[in-house]
C-alpha cells in the first residue's frame, strides 16, 4: 500500500492510494477516520502530514478503513480517472534532517574519510518538489549533482530516543533526491563554512511520490535503490550498506534535537553521483517505495 498527495485536472487536492484494489481517491473516505473527523476543516493538502501527526498512518488503519467502506458502500466510484498532479507527501515538515557521507562507497568516491560519528546537516522545507516537477538550477553555480536516498519520515514525536525503540518513531518511507550545488558545497567547506546554500535551493529535495508505511516495509536496510539520468544508470545502492542504521541515527540526533512527528531525513546516497544539466530526466528507484521522477531546467 502507498499514499499519495495529487492535485486533480481541476487543481483540488486530494489524496489517493495505491492498494491491491488500484488507486482510489480517498479524500471521499477519509471521514471513516474518527480521530481525523475532530478537524473537519483539516486541509486537504495537508491531510497525509495529519494522519503522520495523530500517529494514524499505518498499512493497518489503511486496511481497515477500505474494508469497512468496500463493505459498506464499495470502491466503485473511488477509482481515479484523468491527469493528476503529484504534490509532496509531507509538505510541512519542520525540519528537513540529512547525513552525510553515509555510504562508505561514497564517502571515498568524495576523497572523504567515513565518519566516526554522523554527520547531519539542513536542507529547507521551501526546497521541497514534487515528483514530475523540474530542479531548477541558477546560472552560474557550476556542477549541480543528483542523490539517491532513502528518506524516513518520522510519525511520533521524542527526545533521547533509545536505538531499541527508534523504528516506533518511524511513520513510514519515501524517495528523496538530495540535489547538490557540488562546486559551491566544495567550496563553502574548504573555506569551513555550512554547506547550507549548495544543498538548499528552492527544488533541490525533490521527494515522493510515495508515502509507504512503516508496517508495510519489513526492513528499511533490505532495498536495493537506483538512479538513472536519461535512462542511463548512474547509482546503484542498496540500504543495508548505511554506516549508521536508522535505529542509531535517529537515537543519535534526538540527544540534540527534539524529532517532530512530519519530520524528514535523508539517510545518505550511495556511490555514482553525477552531474545534471538543464534537459536532465532524473529517475529515481527504490524497492517497494516506486520511482521518483524529474527534469530539470534553468532557473529564471
Ligand atoms: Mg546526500
């Protein structure tokens, strides 16, 4: 099962899921949920990120629910037809988190030692963009590389998060492309300054366009991941060979930070980043998670 934010050919928001019974609007049902019925004002647009926040979304409730409405009422009507628009899953986070150097074979392709201890940093919620949207790249910023990533979305909010008990604060997984400006990242570093800029330009978290649930991934550290530009293979990954598990990393920045239910984090791209240019087609795969697209164009 896998959700999705989308906009209809009419631009109304809504929000769908792929399930064994094909993909079905379930803005219509979504009154099914009581807890979600206490917001009747609850913006569409939003609503993924409410069902996250209430710690509501599970492969569970989702089945639940579509068997007390198949019974009820049936799914007939529910089945999207027409162009959609694909939206963000999580479009409010409050904090976008992202590790560096989080596979050896990338760590070294860079000429950068592995970390003894994670490296975290920032990228913006503004930088966020849809799957089919375009990145758009400023002029004059020199290479601009893709990223391949795994990203968690966290469903329950902590502090000083045990290992044994980080996978209860994880709501569920999507695909995440951590665009980086890889000239100006160099530059920012050798200089010792945040790489705050080269990593978060308005498109540069491509993310989606899946939501899928914790419960519906066995184990987040047993999918194969690849990226493709122009339908050639530039990465080749697979989650099990993170230095740091998500279990450690997220026990690991909940000593500092405080974890949001909404929040995300890039856990860290394997070997093969490449340039993109203007014209790109960027496709990224993961198992069980679907395939994240995008083009790119110049920035105005
Ligand atoms: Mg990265």
């Amino acid at each position: 099962m896998k959700a999705f934010s989308y906009f209809t050919e009419k631009n109304e928001p809504r929000i769908g899921i792929e399930s064994d019974e094909g993909r079905l609007n379930f803005t219509q049902i979504w009154s099914y949920f009581k807890e979600i019925k206490k917001f009747p004002h609850a913006p569409e647009l939003y609503f993924l990120q409410l069902m996250v926040e209430l710690d509501y979304f599970s492969q569970e409730t989702f089945d639940k629910v579509l068997q007390i409405v198949k019974d009820f009422r049936g799914l007939t009507d529910l089945h999207i037809s027409g162009n959609i628009r694909y939206d963000v899953p999580i479009s409010r986070p409050s904090k976008i988190l992202c590790l560096g150097r989080n596979y050896r074979a990338h760590a070294q392709e860079m000429n950068n030692p592995v970390p003894e201890a994670p490296i975290f940093f920032a990228k913006m919620p503004s930088a966020l963009l849809a799957h089919e949207g375009a990145i758009r790249i400023p002029g004059g910023i020199g290479r601009v590389d893709h990223e391949i990533e795994l990203a968690v979305i966290i469903g329950k909010k902590g502090r000083n998060i045990k290992e044994e008990k980080a996978m209860e604060h994880v709501a569920g997984y999507t695909i995440a492309d951590d665009v980086t400006a890889r000239e100006m990242q160099k530059a920012e570093a050798a200089k010792g300054k945040p790489w705050t800029l080269a990593k978060g330009m308005d498109t540069f978290c491509p993310m989606g366009p899946y939501l899928v649930p914790a419960d519906a991934v066995a184990d987040a550290h047993n999918l194969k991941m690849e990226l493709s530009v122009n339908g050639e293979t530039r990465q080749k990954g697979h989650t099990g060979d993170m230095v740091f598990k998500l279990p450690e990393l997220i026990s690991y920045i909940s000593r500092f930070m405080t974890l949001e239910a909404g929040d995300i984090i890039l856990t860290g791209t394997p070997e093969g980043v490449s340039p993109i240019k203007p014209g790109d087609r960027i496709e990224c795969r993961v198992d069980q998670l679907g395939a994240l697209v995008n083009t790119v164009m110049a920035a105005d």
